[in-house]
C-alpha cells in the first residue's frame, strides 16, 4: 500500500499545485519555466509508476486488499457504457469541438466518469484508494477551476463538427483498442472475460 499512497500524493500532489496560484507562480519564478515543467513531468512519472507498481502489488496481496463489498456483476455493463464517454471526453479536451465548449473542461469530467465507473465494478480496498482519490481530486479541482475561471490546455479555443468527429471517432477507438487488447495488456484484466 505504501508505494500506491506515495504514488498518489506525488501525482495528484503536482497536479493540485495550479490549484494554489501563489504556489504555482512561485514554483515558475525560482525554477524558471521550462525548470517546473520538468519538475511537474520528472513527478508526474514517478507518481504513474508508484501508482502502477503499487496498484498491482495490492492486488497480489490476497488478505492484505480486502474486498470492501462485492459489486453486482451488472455494474460491470454499467461501467462499460460509462468508458466509452469517459475517454470522447479525455480526447475532446486536446481537441477543439463543441463537445469541449459544452463540457468546459473534458478533462475533469472524463476523469471523474473513469473513476467513478471504477469504483462501480471494483470493490477492493486498493481499488477504493485508487479510484475514490482521483475522483475526488477531480471534483475538487473542478471547484477550483470555476472559482479561478480556468480555462484548460486549448485556452478559449473552439470548434465545429469536425472536432466532434475527431473526438469521438479517436475517443471511440481508444476504446474499442481498450475493451478488446489494450486493458488486458496494461492492466492484466480483461474488461470482458470471454475476450481474455
């Protein structure tokens, strides 16, 4: 458990700076800019890492990742269906689109829908601390962002429908990609059992 909580303190930690202005300036003005990307890149990867690394031990662990409660196994339908707009909304924050104006920061919003489907199909104490810290992180910096009128990476950019296409079309192939390959081979679990 200590390197999954020492992961996520160390990337939901850089990730909260731009939450505290007066920090985040202060950090730029003695790193200079390209120094606080670095450090906000260097502790952002070894945050991942710790978390992976930790997610995984935990789940090895048998008696030592308690099931808290066991989800019906409907919620795994659930959060099937919940994914697919998770990750059009991951992908719509770096692109242009209506669909980005609409939902003001994707970003947030498709990781609060990630985390929240998660916690839907996963009743296990590593997944409750992975899964409930990001979400909550999300909400809170969803706070913050109204407050200080952040704007997220593209700025007031907008987009049309082609916009729309590309984030649905590449959010959508991301998570077919997911489903069928791609969570098995970064995670170990096959979302459908029977495409294992």
């Amino acid at each position: 458990m200590t390197f999954l909580l020492a992961g996520l303190v160390l990337f939901l930690g850089i990730h909260s700076v731009p939450m505290v202005p007066a920090l985040r300036t202060r950090l730029q003005g003695s790193l200079s800019g390209t120094g606080y990307q670095a450090l906000f890149t260097a502790t952002s990867i070894v945050g991942f890492v710790l978390i992976v690394l930790g997610y995984g031990e935990m789940q090895g662990l048998g008696r030592g990742n308690p099931e808290i409660y066991t989800p019906p196994v409907w919620m795994r339908h659930i959060t099937l269906l919940l994914m697919w707009p998770a990750l059009v909304l991951l992908v719509a924050a770096y692109v242009p689109s209506r669909i980005r104006t609409a939902a003001k920061h994707p970003m947030l919003a498709g990781v609060k829908l990630w985390a929240f489907a998660h916690l839907l199909a996963n009743g296990d104490l590593a997944s409750l601390i992975l899964f409930g810290s990001f979400l909550a992180w999300a909400i809170i910096d969803r706070i913050s962002v109204k407050k200080r009128h952040a704007m997220g990476p593209l700025g007031e950019r907008k987009g049309g429908l082609k916009g729309d296409l590309i984030a649905v079309g590449a959010g959508t192939a991301v998570y077919i990609w997911l489903l069928l390959w791609g969570h098995r081979w970064l995670i170990g679990v096959a979302p459908i059992p029977s495409l294992g």
